[in-house]
C-alpha cells in the first residue's frame, strides 16, 4: 500500500516531473533503526552501497550502520565523497591495482592471483579472504558460491593464501569472507552463517563476514525479512565460538523506501488482453525483468479533459508496459486491476534497490527521471539528472 505522504506527492507533481523516483527516507531511518535494534551489539552492519548508492539514501543510513561495502573504485570514490568517515569494505570478483590500492577498512581477496597483486603493491592492508565453500545455501533465488563460480577462492588454494598473507608485512589477514547466496529466509540464513562460522573458527579467523542476501518478496510487499531470527542466530553463534560477525545487506535496506511512478498514455486491447502503456518503463525500472516478477503497483486515479471516450479498464487483468521497442520492456504481465484508465499515474512500489542504478537509462534516449526524497512528509527535489 502507498503511504499516503508518497501518494500526495506524486498526486502533486507537474507532469514534466513525470517519470519520477521517490524515496521515503523518514521511512527507511525507521526500517534501518529496527535492524539495528534486532542485531546482537558485537554483529557489524555494512549497508552494500550497489543497491542503492543515492547520497540521500547513504547519509540517511550512515548514522545507523557500521561501514558501507563498495565494488568498484567508481563507488568508492562516491561513497567516500558523501560519507568521507565510514569505514569502506572493498568486494567484487575482478579489481583493478588502482583498486587493490586504494585503500579501505578491509578487502575481500577473491582469489589467490588477487592476493600477490594485492602484496606487490606494498600498501598496507586489512584482508577478508572470500572462499567459496561447497555448503548448501537453502531455498536460496540466487547463489554465488556453493559450486563452480566466478566468485571467492576456492578452498584447494586457501593454505597457499594464507602463506602469502603470513610472509607479507604490509597484509594483516582479518578472518573470511562467503557470501554464498541471495534471496534466504532467516532461518535458512542462520543456518547457512553458523556453518560458514563453525568452518572459520576451526580455521582460527578472528573475523567472519557472513554476507547480505537476505530475501525480499516482491509478490508480496507486506512480507518483510524477518530480522529477530536472524539477531538471535547471530548473537548465539558469537557467543559459542567468540568470532566477531559482519553482514552486509542492501536490497532487503532499501528496496521498501522506493517508488517509481510513471503516467499511463494509453489502454488499448490486443486479441483479447489488455495492455497499459507508459511514459516509462523498464529503461527506469528494471527489477521485474531481471528478477523475473511482476513489480507491485498501486494506481493514483486522474481526471480527464479530452473530447474523446477516455481507454482503460475494469475489474480486469492488464499487462503494464513501457515505451521501448522490445516485447521485454513489461513491469507487470496480466494483473488484476479494479480500474486503470488513460490518464492516471501508476506507483511501482519496492524500487528502492536495484532498480534505477540497474537499468539501461540510454537505451532509446527517453528524458530521464525526476528524484524526489521525502523527509518528514516535507520533499526535498532534485531535478532530472544529467545526461
């Protein structure tokens, strides 16, 4: 359901403000402050700055979390430029040496080529080592470790890292790092972290980060991940083996605070199915394509001043899509609406994350959204951005 200060304000925009993003960001300070609460005091929390990089998202968030994980020297240099204080965490599978070198609280070696790179540099280092364990990841929607991947190190070669951190001065190794999967409920979380943990511990890391990936359901947006379980697995697994944890969530931080509203040009029917065509489209909002899903929408009903009969629908099932030349450009296939015309403004609700940052925004060369962030039911605007 949109909330209502969301709602008033795309109610409000001038239809040049349309396509617009807007982000509640009283909302997530409250979503990130109940995190907070759920988590043991000894577990760190590094917002993974990839979901949603924006510099309001990031200072809203800087005075809840520990740090902020970046992967690529692009996100480092932004992220140091809007919370110049944060401790940084370097992952990513395939970093430059102008990345290896430039600096952060800890960095997540990927392989072992990555390591003597990382040592020949000669700057002074903090080192997760990211192994890919073969441990089942759950009812994981999406695995990076696990089984052949272009992600961590594979264990074959971990005594042979470990070697090279101990005969280089420069390199202090931290503990490991193994994010293994995305998309997890709590419970399959815990039990994938305490496996991760166990396995580390026998190894002697000091540190573990257990990785992000908590699950999100976009079928249903008032499901929200379930942070009491995983506090309280979290805090009995430190107490049992006394290594420090980290996690690094993002979508599951931001994805709620975001909404992507777009007006509706026209309804037309096409042998027997409806269709609703947008000003927008996937080009802004490209999260139900990639994650294979139809995006959640509410719809903000408008008037209409035209001398023609007015296209829509019903209590009817609609198909919503975009203006690119692509039969892929769709948002939500065959959805039940109570009534969609010409006219109104549709809101796409969950497009915090992974959704403008991902998309193709030159594909056809449309205008660019607007950015609109709310605080305290009061918005601050940010024009279109520049191409």
């Amino acid at each position: 359901m949109i909330p209502a200060a969301v709602a008033d304000h795309v109610a409000g925009l001038p239809d040049d403000q349309l396509p617009a993003y807007v982000y509640d960001l009283a909302g997530l300070r409250e979503h990130a402050t109940a995190i907070r609460a759920a988590l043991p005091s000894g577990v760190e929390w590094y917002y993974a700055a990839k979901a949603n990089p924006a510099a309001p998202i990031l200072r809203t968030l800087a005075g809840v979390v520990d740090g902020f994980e970046v992967a690529s020297g692009g996100e480092l240099a932004h992220v140091r430029s809007v919370v110049p204080d944060a401790p940084l965490a370097f992952g990513g599978p395939a970093k430059t040496d102008a990345e290896l070198a430039a600096g952060t609280h800890r960095i997540h070696v990927e392989s072992r080529h990555e390591l003597r790179r990382l040592a020949a540099i000669g700057r002074p280092a903090g080192v997760l080592l990211r192994v890919n364990l073969a441990l089942p990841t759950g009812a994981a929607v999406l695995t990076m470790g696990g089984r052949p991947s272009q992600f961590g190190i594979d264990p074959s070669e971990l005594d042979e890292c470990l070697a090279v951190l101990r005969e280089t001065e420069t390199l202090t190794w931290h503990g490991i790092h193994a994010h293994l999967a995305s998309g997890l409920p709590a419970t399959d979380q815990v039990e994938l972290a305490s496996a991760v943990v166990e396995w580390a511990a026998r190894l002697g890391a000091p540190e573990v980060n257990v990785g992000g990936g908590m699950a999100v359901d976009y079928r249903d947006p008032d499901t929200r991940y379930d942070w009491a379980v995983l506090g309280a697995g979290l805090r009995e697994l430190t107490e049992r083996t006394g290594v420090r944890l980290r996690i690094e969530p993002g979508r599951a931080v931001t994805a709620y605070c975001g909404w992507y509203a777009a007006s509706v040009v026209d309804v037309k029917r096409s042998h027997g199915e409806a269709f609703a065509l947008l000003a927008g489209g996937t080009h802004h909002l490209r999260t139900p394509v990639a994650k294979g899903h139809d995006q959640p929408f509410d719809v903000l009903p408008t008037g209409w001043d035209r001398p023609w009969p007015r296209p829509g629908v019903t209590d009817s099932r609609v198909t919503v899509a975009g203006q690119l030349c692509t039969p892929k450009d769709v948002l939500a296939r065959n959805v039940p609406v109570a009534r969609l015309m010409a006219g109104d403004r549709v809101v796409f609700g969950m497009a915090g994350a992974y959704a403008w940052d991902i998309s193709h925004h030159d594909f056809l060369m449309h205008p660019r959204p607007t950015f609109h962030y709310l605080e305290r039911q009061v918005a601050s605007r940010q024009g279109r951005l520049a191409t």
